[in-house]
C-alpha cells in the first residue's frame, strides 16, 4: 500500500487499511499527498523492497507486532514543482510495524521506518 501511494497520490486505500489514529500512517499519507510519482515530485527508485521478516510476534492486547527489513533504491524528492530537489541515496531500513484486529482482517496501528 505504501507503494501504491507513492507512486500515485491515492492516500484512501491506504489509510482504509490503517486505524484511525495511526498517526505515521497519516504523516505518510500528508506526505506523498504533495509529493508522489504520479506528479512528478517522487522520481527514481523510491519504492520499498521487502528482503526480509525477521520478527513477528503477538502482544497480550492482541496486537500483531514485527519488522521487516526493506531497502530503497536512490531517487530524488521535491515538495513542490519550484523547489530544490533533494537526492537521496539508495539505502537499508527497518520498518516496524504494530497491526491490529479489525472485522476480520488486521490493520495497521503503527509504523516507523528507521534507517540502519
């Protein structure tokens, strides 16, 4: 989903399959928003890779926990048609993710992308 949305702009399947007060998924979502793809703000290789699930658990509130390596390729950012293009190199990250149970399916609760 966070591919779609960078590549496209559409936040709503997105933040469909986010609870309300996931509050980086809204972050992300103001975000690309602005910057996506589709209006030539987001160019190159910004799209995540999965390379690895090395961690998945379930909490007592019954939340599903885990963090998946990903990697992104280098690829240049700007927040308006005007502005400075920020380059960004090709890099590794850890996404860490909390999911939550909701009618049936699970949605995300939190995210945060730390950069190893």
């Amino acid at each position: 989903m966070l591919n779609y949305t960078a590549a496209t702009g559409d936040t709503s399947p997105m933040l469909a399959e986010s609870e309300a007060g996931c509050e980086n998924c809204k972050s992300y979502a103001k975000f690309v928003t602005k910057a996506n793809a589709a209006n030539g703000l987001l160019k190159g290789d910004y799209l995540e890779k999965v390379t690895d699930v090395p961690e998945l658990y379930r909490g007592e509130s019954g939340r599903l926990g885990g963090s998946a390596a990903v990697v992104v390729g280098a690829y240049v950012s700007r927040h308006s048609k005007s502005a400075t293009p920020i380059s960004l190199k090709a890099a590794k990250y850890t996404r860490e993710f909390a999911l939550s149970p909701q009618g049936g399916n699970w949605v995300m609760y939190e995210m945060e992308l730390k950069k190893q």
